[in-house]
C-alpha cells in the first residue's frame, strides 16, 4: 500500500485494501506507474493484460500473493 499511496500522490491512510482506483483517482498513467514499482520491489512480472483488470488495492495484493508462490524460472 505504501508505493501505491507514494506513486499517486494519495495520502498513505487513505489507501485501503478495499479501496478502489477510481476511489483513490488512481489513473491508467498512475497504475502502469505502480504496476512498474511493484514488479521492481517483489522481482516479479505482473502483466500488462492482469494490470488492466485491477480496479483496487486488494485487487493488487492478490496478483502479487500468485506470483509470488510461483516457482522461480
């Protein structure tokens, strides 16, 4: 939650597992901004084509839970 709060500009208590994009006024810019951060932070590759289908933060922390028990290449 942390780097989706610092890459939009949304204050960090603002920032919800239930909160959605539209909520946060977290736009296509911002979410390619923070799909790139995260992929960086955990070492993972996230998708452009799942990156399109997360509308929120919880959204998000579940795309991130299933890369991260995928065995490593």
């Amino acid at each position: 939650m942390d780097v989706i709060a610092e890459k939009s500009g949304v204050e960090r208590g603002q920032v919800k597992p239930e909160s959605g994009f539209d909520e946060l006024e977290i736009d296509s810019l911002d979410q390619v901004d923070i799909m790139m951060s995260l992929e960086d932070e955990y070492g993972i590759s996230l998708g452009e084509e799942n990156a399109a289908k997360l509308t929120s933060v919880m959204d998000v922390a579940k795309l991130i839970a299933e890369e991260l028990k995928k065995p490593k290449a």
